[in-house]
C-alpha cells in the first residue's frame, strides 16, 4: 500500500532511488566523520570527493575508503 501511495505522489521509481541515494550519502558521510585514517588528511579528502562527486564518490569510498582507515589493535 505504501508503494502505490509513493508512485501517486509522482515520484515512482526515481523516488526510491533518490531515497536510497540519500541513505548510502549519509551512511557515508558518518561513516568518515567517524573513522579514524591513516593520513590525517585524508578524512577532509574523503568528504570533499563525497560532497563534490556525488553518486560516484560515495561508490569510489565503499570500494576503495577501507583500505585507508586505521585499524584499532
């Protein structure tokens, strides 16, 4: 019912897209704020290629921002 309610609005698919593209935003922007990286630097590197490169920088940081953290021993 919630989905015929969203396609009514005039939304539809890309509604659901532009949410989901809000989630995996925000969880990315969190998850840089709080993780602690191996360059110092890096953490405002991150977040201006998340702010500037959008749908791209986001998916860049999940494949490849791992390898730039520190891990907590």
């Amino acid at each position: 019912m919630n989905i015929l309610f969203i396609q009514n609005i005039g939304g539809g698919p890309f509604l659901i897209f532009g949410l989901l593209y809000t989630v995996l935003w925000v969880y990315c922007l969190v998850d840089i704020l709080r993780s602690n990286f191996k360059d110092p630097n890096m953490k405002l590197i991150w977040i201006i290629i998340i702010l500037f490169a959008q749908v791209i920088g986001a998916l860049v940081y999940l494949a490849i921002g791992k390898s730039t953290k520190t891990t907590l021993k």
